[in-house]
C-alpha cells in the first residue's frame, strides 16, 4: 500500500494512491463507528464535509452524540480540535480571540493577540443558534474566509479548517435562528437522529463501563490535506454535471422542471452555491466509495444533507407539516 | 478523440449491436403496415387506377419510413448511450459513460486515466445479455389495418374480372381473326392488285388484327365490323379489275380464251368472255364479223383434231355451239350469236372464280360467321348452331341486327337519314299510300334510299336486262353499291346461301357456282339486290317474291320495334310494305 504520509500536491495520483486513500477514510469511518455508535450515516456525512473542504450543521436532540463525534474525529485524524459553547453573552471575541495588553519584565508594555477557540483545525461551534447574530457573524467570517480579523489585523486560519456547527431542534425561545444567507455556508446539514434500541443498548453498556471505547489516530493532518486535495481531482462527467445543475434548478419553483409540491411549497430554491456543494459533496462520496469518478448515484446519496437546509420553505409547508427532505425527494424522483 | 479509445470502440460494437436488434423490432412492428400497403397498391393497380396506387404508394412509403424513423431515433444509442445502459444493468455508477466522455477529451487527468483504465478492465466483463435482447412483436394497429385491407381485398371487384377474357374474343375466334388476317394479307400482296385495293386490304388486315387484340367485346366487334366493310369495299374494285383485265385482251385473245373457257366448262368465265365479245361486236364497224371468224377458228383450234365432228362429248358440244355462235355473229346474226352463247354459259357445268375474288368472298364469309359468333358471344343470344330455339322478340331482335349489319358500312349518297324530315325517300317514285302500287310500273331502282338496318328496298317491275359489272360470288356490298346504277327495279330472286341471326341467309356467305334457280333467295336487302342483278342478267328466273318481301317487312317491323326508326316514318315504312304486296296476295 502506498503511504499517504508523503503524500504531496506533486504525488502522481494513481490506482494505488487511490485505493490508499479509499482505504485510509474507510479506517477512520471504522474508528468513529467504535465510538460513535449507530450514526453511520452522520459520520460519513460529517467526513464528507471535512474532506470536501466544507462546513456542517448538525441538528439533533441534546445528547445523541454530536460533540463525541466531533472529539473522536478529531482523535482519528491529526488534527486539532476545539469547542465553542454558545451562549448568548457570548461575544466575538471569545470565538476569535482578543488582544491584551501584555507587560513584559522589563515593564515594557505591549499588544499581544491571543488567539480564540477558532483557531483550530475542527471546531465545534456548539448550540450556534443561541448566539446572537453578531456572535454568528465572527463565527461565519472565519467559515467562509478561513481568517479572522481583530483589531484590524487579519490572521489566517490553519488548514484544514472545518466548522461542526450544531443546532437544537427543540428550544426555540432565547435563540437567533441562522438567517438562510448564513445557512447557505454550510456544506452539509446533517440530521442526528435518535439512536435505535439496539443502539442504545450498545451505547449504555459501552459508556457506562469501565474502560470506554476510542478512536485511534489513523490519519495524519498532511494526509487529510492530500485527501482534500484527491477529492477535488475526482472525474466530474459532463452528464453528472447536468444532473446537479437540474437538481439545483428543480429546486425553484419558477421552473418549470421543478415538480408540483416544489412549485407549491418552495418560496427560494437553492442557489449556485448548492450546485458546488453538491458536486464536491459527490466527489468526497465517490472517493469514499473507492470511485475516481462521480456517478449520478453519489449526487442521489448526497443531494438530501445539501439541500435540506437551503430551500426556503412556505408558511404553507409548515402548516402541511411538509419538511425539506421530502420535497428534495420530489426533486430526485424527477431524474 | 484521444489516440487510444478502447472502451469507446468496445462499447461501439456494443451499440451496434444493440441498434441492429431494434432495427429489426421496428421492422418486424412496421411489416402489417407494409404488408397493408403493398395490398392497397395491388387493389388500385388491379382496379386500374394507376394514379392511386402511386399515391398509395407513397403516402405508405412515407407512413412507414416515419414509423421505423420515429422509433428508431427512440432507441438508437451511440457509445454514450449504450454505455448508459451498460452502467444500468451492471451498476457502475456511470463508470463506462465517464470513461467514453473521458476518452473524448484531449489530455485526461491522472485521475481521469484512471478512471479510463478501470472501464478497459470492466469491459471485457460485460454480460451478454446487457443488451435487451431481441424482441419481435407487431404492431395491434397494423395489423387491424392490414386485416381491413384483406377485407378490402376480398370484397371489392377488380378490373379484371369486370372485362371478362368471355367479353373480348375467345381463343378460338382470336385465332380465326387471325386466320382471316393472314388470308387478306395475301391477298394485298396479290402484284396484279391496284394499289387503292392494297390499300384498303391492308386497313382491312388493320381492324382485323385489332379485333384479335381487343379488350372488350365491343372493340373486338368494331374493329370486325370495320374490317368487314372495308373488305366489301375493296370486292368490286377486284371485280373492276377483272373487267380491265378483259379490255386488255386483243380480239384473238378474247376468243382464245373463251374457246378455252368453253371446252373446260367454266359457264362463268364464258360468260365474262361472251358479254366482253358482245361488246366488241356491237361497236365493232364491221358488224362482228371478224369476231365472228376468230370465235369460228378458235373454236375449231381448240376443238379435238382427232375427234370427229359430232362426236356427243360434251366438251366438243359446247365448242361447236361456240363455233355456231360465230358463224351467227360472222353472218350478222346478232341474237342468234347472243342465244348460242347464253346456251353455252347456262348449259355448261360452273367453273371456277376468279381466285382473287374467291379469296375475297371466303375471307367474308369467315368473317361474317366470326361477327355473327361475336356478336352471340356478347349478346349471349343463341348462336346459330344452338338447339335453344329463339323467342320472337329475340327473333326480331335478331332479325334486324343481322339486317343492319348486313347493311354497314357507308350508305348510298342521298340516302335520307332517320329523322331528316324529307318526308320522301331518295329515289322514289311514288308515295306509298298514293293509292298507286309502286309495282304499276318500273319502279326506279337507282338511287334507292338506304334506311338503317335495312339496306336498300326491292323495287318491282318486269324483269330487265341488266348490263351490269360482271358478278362474283359472295360480294353483297358491291351489289348494293353498283345496283344503284344499274338496277332497274326489278325483282328478282337468286339462291343463296349463308345464315344470319334471324335465320336469313346471308348474301356474303354465298358463291356464284353455289346458286340454284330453285332455291329461295334470303331475305336481306342485299340479297334481294343480288337476285335483282342476277335476273336481269338472265341467268335465274324469279321466284317467291312473295316470301322475301315477308322476310323484308319482318326485318323492317322488327328493327322499328328496335326505336331506331323515328316514329313519324314507322307508318311510312308500313304503308310502303302494303305498296309491296302482289296482286295475286290478299
């Protein structure tokens, strides 16, 4: 097996590069899966994000393991990790750090800036929705930029750089819900849903003895670089890229490919930026399914976690109880 | 294309493969529809609507072409799509049609080869059956189009069968046709024919040869009609030719030759000779007498050397009553020159014709038969052979066709045409119903009027001798034509032979030498004509006047039945047959 660890920019990319790194992701799959349990699908979703460059919103109830897997990924990759709590008197400068006024020995007086939670590789931006905007907005700057800005000064963000934002789907009083416009950052909204019985069992007995499982670091922080990188070579077919356009367009209901419940329950479809998420989203999918190129299928797996939370619905939908996913079903139904 | 395009060409055998297969389902589901429109084409071909099966034809042609198109385009793939279909049925997630957009590009990636690599590996794994298999299934709607054309086909008459071959000539009589073709042929290639003859033979052989191929019945009959007119037209002109023949002779010729005539016995050609001779003698300054002498010597030189005078054969008879005719004609003796040589051509037994003429009249003959089978053919009236005996309409019928056709062909000039309001016809003396029978006197037998169907009347009058064009058998139009000038409204009777429809012989179907003085003459105009002729010649006396005027007015009676005749001259015509009756009749 080729080792990834030299893996550079200027690395031929071949079948044995590729299977390495299939490989590679499938190992760290398998190390969030023995601590994270029965969330499959949220750990590859949550790497597809990382690898595809992108940020992801989870939401899901408290305690299903949002944070652990945000820890074990970290602990699986060599990369570092950090976590933000917000909470409303939360303010900018606790996520991207602050200048202090530092006095050396010599009674010397100076401005030093001290780097926030921000500046790590993976960052947990736990509860973001009960922050307020201008909070967010310190957080989104960082997202979209990879840099933060203090006192004018600008500081670039250690690559790879991703954002797990979560959100709580129940407590709604006291929150500062993500405006779309922010949404639209987020690569992926993963769903965490609640664990089946099986899965619970397996959690209770797993967690609650003495020796609790974790993840070992199977990847490395150049690795992960290389595989952002890979990802990004992965063949797109012009007839694939006609399929994420018409996706994308089907999501308006001013088009007249948009199906029914689209045009009824759809007030703003997704935006260019959903074509792009979709694409890279595919192209991570594909790598981890061992492909070099993006089949139709990739776009089928991923088209739900990008566009649920980029279609802005009608107050008709929430009265009907239609929700996203069931609407982006329609979309792919028109393939 | 790049250079090395393995999965593009593989999946191009694959497509091809694939297109032949729906090629052929979309053929197999276009064949009722063909099928339909090849049966529709043959119907109006058959039917004779040449334009409507090129329409047909067309809008099929075209109907099909765009099925097949139309559903060829549908499932026609190239190597992108068949790659589709691969990745489908295999679940490659698109890896062969990725690899052919791949192979399409100049300079692929690292990445992209590999892709293209791994496509080269899969194809030779490709199953079989991953392309759909053949399938041959018709199409329902083509076959309920193809089942209404069978339905056409099998209710609707063709042309064919609506000219039946029973209509046109049969087999037999297209043989016959040609039998008289050739007969007539040889006639018109006769050198010693004048060229207005030829002429008129060939037209004749014309008509002939278009009645053997003739689609209907009635061209058929036409064109044997036409033929038969013509054929009687060109009987006097040979007739004529003979009597040229005779001018030509010098003296001694003439009697040579009647001399010749005698000792065989050919009465008619005796008879030729002698009125030639008669001729001569009447205009000759010298009275005859030096015609006399040559007859005298010819006489003698054809006479038996050895023989003795008075011997008792009959050929040395008739040559000493030739040389007693010379002596007569030496001495002065006009009558007693003329008597010897009637003697002579009555009592001798009948030679033979002029072979031209004799031709002529068989070549009528069988032509009038064949009209007459044609006509039976058509009419499907009892032939004359048939035992089915005839109702009386179909009698009368029949009667006046064959009176009509007899009669065919041009009428005399100033002949009044039915309707033409002269109120008078041509060549009349009297008026029937004047009171006066037209048999008081001579009743002009010129210029005779000519009804439709009926030929020319008899006249009735003492018996005169005619001067005529010299006879030949079977040549009714020409007595027709030439009684005109020469006739003189005496009747007459001749034997004669033939049949018609109405059971009447027909004059065409006779021979000179075939005439007895005791035999009814037929009761058709040209017929009676011929008697007419005949009497005045003093060759036969008339007889049963009485049964051809019936026959006559049955002819007239059954051809104004027939509406022909307009009904303002129906009295007329009857009144004249009143005018006919002897005053020995009732």
């Amino acid at each position: 097996m080729t080792e990834l660890a030299v893996l550079s920019p200027a690395t031929f990319v071949d079948e044995g590069v590729l299977q390495a790194s299939t490989s590679k992701l499938q190992t760290v799959l398998a190390e969030l899966g023995k601590v994270v349990l029965g969330q499959e699908q949220l750990c590859r979703e949550v790497l597809i994000g990382l690898l595809g460059g992108g940020n992801v919103l989870l939401e899901g109830q408290p305690g299903l393991g949002k944070t652990l897997l945000v820890r074990t990924l970290a602990d699986a990759v060599e990369i570092t990790s950090s976590r933000i709590q917000f909470t409303p008197d939360l303010m900018p400068a606790d996520i991207t750090g602050t200048t202090v006024l530092m006095r050396d020995d010599a009674g010397r007086s100076s401005l030093e800036f001290r780097r926030g939670p921000i500046f790590a590789n993976l960052v947990l931006a736990d509860e973001i929705n009960r922050a307020t905007p201008k909070t967010q907005s310190a957080l989104l700057e960082a997202m979209q930029e990879h840099a933060v800005t203090v006192a004018g000064s600008r500081h670039v963000l250690a690559e790879p750089f991703c954002v797990i934002a979560t959100q709580n789907p129940i407590e709604t009083e006291g929150t500062y819900p993500l405006p779309e416009a922010q949404l639209d950052r987020f690569l992926l909204k993963a769903v965490v849903g609640f664990p089946t019985l099986e899965v619970l069992r397996s959690i209770g007995v797993s967690t609650t003895g003495v020796s609790t499982a974790s993840a070992e670091r199977v990847m490395s922080r150049e690795e992960l670089l290389a595989m952002q990188r890979l990802v990004r070579q992965i063949v797109v077919a012009p007839h694939v890229a006609d399929v994420a356009a018409h996706i994308t367009m089907a999501t308006h209901p001013e088009h007249n490919m948009s199906p029914e419940r689209v045009k009824k329950f759809v007030r703003f479809g997704a935006s260019p930026r959903a074509m792009q998420a979709l694409l890279l989203a595919g192209r991570a999918n594909a790598l981890l399914a061992g492909r070099a190129h993006v089949g139709v299928e990739d776009l089928r797996a991923i088209a739900t976690p990008v566009l649920r939370h980029r279609m802005i619905l009608g107050f008709d939908a929430t009265l009907d109880g239609v929700t996203a996913d069931s609407l982006v079903a329609d979309v792919l139904a028109t393939l | 294309m790049t250079g090395s395009s393995t999965v593009t060409l593989s999946l191009v055998r694959y497509a091809r493969r694939s297109n032949r297969r729906r090629a052929v389902e979309a053929i197999a589901r276009a064949l009722p529809w063909i099928a339909a429109g090849a049966a529709l084409v043959v119907l109006a071909l058959l039917r004779g609507r040449v334009a409507g099966a090129v329409c047909v034809g067309a809008a099929a042609t075209g109907g099909v072409t765009w099925l097949v198109i139309h559903r060829l385009r549908r499932v026609w793939v190239g190597p992108a799509g068949i790659a589709r279909v691969l990745d489908d049925h295999h679940r490659t997630a698109d890896l062969l049609r990725t690899a052919v957009a791949i192979e399409a590009k100049r300079e692929p990636s690292e990445v992209e080869q590999i892709v293209v690599a791994r496509a080269k590996d899969f194809v030779p794994k490709i199953a079989e059956g991953a392309i759909a298999p053949l399938r041959l299934r018709t199409s329902p709607l083509g076959v309920a189009a193809m089942a209404v054309t069978a339905l056409m086909w099998c209710t609707s008459p063709r042309q064919g069968e609506a000219a039946k071959p029973s209509d046109a000539l049969t087999e037999k009589a297209r043989a016959k046709a040609e039998e008289i073709e050739k007969a007539v042929d040889a006639l018109a290639s006769d050198k010693s024919m004048s060229a207005d003859v030829k002429e008129q033979l060939k037209k004749a052989k014309d008509a002939l040869k278009r009645a053997a191929s003739a689609k209907t019945g009635t061209e058929a009959l036409s064109a044997l009609s036409e033929a038969s007119r013509l054929l009687d037209e060109a009987a006097p002109h040979i007739a004529a030719s003979r009597s040229e023949e005779l001018e030509k002779l010098s003296s001694e010729q003439l009697a040579d030759q009647l001399a010749s005539a005698a000792k065989a016995g050919d009465a008619s050609r005796v008879q030729q000779l002698s009125r030639e001779l008669m001729k001569r003698a009447s205009s000759a300054q010298d009275g005859g007498a030096a015609l006399g002498e040559m007859v005298k010597q010819a006489a003698a030189k054809a006479g038996d050397p050895w023989g003795a005078a008075g011997s008792g054969d009959s050929a040395s008879q008739r040559l000493e009553q030739l040389a007693q005719a010379g002596e007569s004609m030496k001495n002065g003796d006009m009558d007693g020159a003329r008597s010897s040589l009637s003697s002579l051509s009555k009592g001798a037994k009948p030679g033979a014709m002029d072979p031209r003429a004799a031709q002529l009249a068989a070549a009528r003959r069988a032509l009038s038969d064949l009209r007459s089978a044609t006509r039976t053919a058509m009419n499907g009236s009892p032939s004359p052979g048939s035992t089915r005996p005839m109702t009386e309409q179909e009698a009368r019928d029949a009667a006046a066709q064959a009176a009509r056709d007899a009669a065919s062909g041009k009428s005399p000039s100033g002949a009044p045409k039915p309707g033409s309001g002269t109120g008078k016809m041509a060549g009349m003396g009297k008026m029937p119903g004047d009171g006066k029978s037209p048999g008081d006197g001579k009743a002009p037998g010129t210029g005779m009027g000519q009804m439709p169907g009926m030929g020319q009347m008899p006249g009735n009058g003492s018996p005169q001798p005619g001067s005529g064009p010299p006879q030949d058998g079977g040549n009714h139009l020409s007595v027709l034509q030439q009684g005109t000038s020469d006739q003189h409204g005496s009747s007459g009777t001749s034997g004669m032979k033939g049949s018609s429809p109405s059971g009447a012989q027909a004059p065409e179907t006779v021979m000179a030498e075939e005439v007895k003085t005791d035999q009814p003459p037929p009761a058709t105009p040209d017929g009676i004509i011929r008697a007419i002729r005949e009497h005045s010649s003093g060759d036969h006396t008339p007889t049963a006047f009485q049964t051809i005027r019936d026959r006559y007015a049955a002819v007239a009676e059954a051809t104004m039945h027939r509406d022909e005749i307009p009904l303002t001259r129906r009295d007329f015509i009857q009144r004249y047959f009143e005018a006919l009756r002897t005053r020995e009749e009732p």
